[in-house]
C-alpha cells in the first residue's frame, strides 16, 4: 500500500551519465519503478529535444511495475566547455483510472488544473570523458553498476562482428581460389593455400579470444 509522502514513482538512476566523445552517439537507460497499487502515466521532458532521443518519451506503468527508457545523446561535433553539461531532464507522472494505456491519454494529462497531482522529478546530465571509465569498464568509482558500461559493450560487440565479417570474406576469398582452374603444376598455388589457411588461423584465434574477452 502506498503511502502519503510515498512517491508515484523513483527514478533509476538520479543522473543521466553519457560517455562523451565527438561524432559518436552515445545513451543512457532510465528505469522508472511505480510504487503504487494505481496505473501511473509519465512524461518526460527535456531543455534540449534536438540533441536527445527519448524512447518511450511517455507511457503508463501498471501497478508496481517497471519501465526501462532510453535516452540517446545525438553525436556531437564540438566539446563543451569544460565538459560540463547544463541540459536538464524532467520526469513527470500522474496517477490514471484503471487500466489505461498510452493512448487513452489526453493532451492535458500532466496539467497541473482541478487538484490533479503531478509529481516531477528532474534529473542533471552528466558527461563522461572516454579515459575516466575504469579499466574493466563496468563499474564507477562507488563500485556499482554504470549505466554507461553498455556502451563499452555494445563497442566489443561491434569490433567482435567486424572480426566475423572479415573472416567470411577470407572464407569467400579462398573458395574462390579453390573453383580456379589452375593449371596442376602451377608452383604457386601450393604457396599461395598455405598462407591463406594460415591467415584463417590468426582470424579464428583472434575471433574466440575477441568473444571469451567480451561479454
């Protein structure tokens, strides 16, 4: 049972923390808790809509339910001055009849008009210079989770599924060298199938070891 002085919903986690490097894209997931028995709509807002993308910007949360949002930095071509960020975000929520979903809404659901209540809870941005994420690039200096490590995992990922796709492209390579009619005593051949099979090697190794290394 919720309380009085009990809040609609929390908000996880307090800050918006964005790893910041130039002409890269970069986000932050928000988890937004109900903590009531009731439906519970939120919004959220910002003071820069042209260099956030926020998805779901608004929905409603069954009771004692969770929802997960994400925020996405859009790539930037210039650093701010001192890597200090002033943007703000806002987080509004108001309680809704039973069963409600995204599109019964109206347009003035978050007014504050007719004692509705309204809560808000607004949120700072932080920027994350590259070089001050810890070595294993999982945990901040409070020793929990980072919301930013995502980004350091999708990274491995993406250099993981590069490996991949050039190792397809050696495969391709060799069997079109296989289907060549050479001529049988052709001396290079020989020399030309063992390099590649041997690069394919190297490939390979550096393919588990890039996959046993990452998430």
């Amino acid at each position: 049972m919720s309380t009085a002085s009990q809040q609609l919903v929390s908000v996880h986690p307090e800050e918006l923390k964005f790893i910041f490097e130039l002409e890269k894209q970069s986000f932050c997931d928000l988890k937004v808790v109900n903590n009531t028995e009731h439906h519970v709509a939120f919004k959220v807002k910002t003071t820069s809509p042209k260099k956030y993308f926020v998805r779901p910007n608004t929905n409603v949360i069954q009771p004692w339910d969770a929802c997960f949002i994400r925020v996405t930095l859009q790539a930037q071509h210039e650093y701010p001055p001192g890597m200090q960020c002033k943007d703000k975000f806002l987080l509004q929520s108001t309680k809704v009849p039973p069963n409600s979903d995204i599109d019964d809404l109206s347009p003035d659901a978050f007014n504050k008009d007719e004692g509705k209540v309204v809560e808000e809870c607004k949120l700072k941005v932080v920027y994350v210079s590259p070089d001050s994420v810890t070595s294993d690039g999982m945990r901040n200096s409070n020793g929990s989770p980072d919301a930013s490590s995502n980004q350091v995992i999708q990274r491995a990922k993406e250099e993981r599924d590069a490996a991949v796709r050039q190792t397809q492209q050696l495969q391709q390579e060799l069997d079109m060298l296989k289907r060549r009619r050479l001529p049988k005593r052709d001396p290079g051949f020989s020399f030309k199938f063992a390099f590649l099979v041997a690069l394919m090697g190297l490939m390979v190794g550096f393919l588990l070891n890039l996959s046993l290394s990452s998430p």
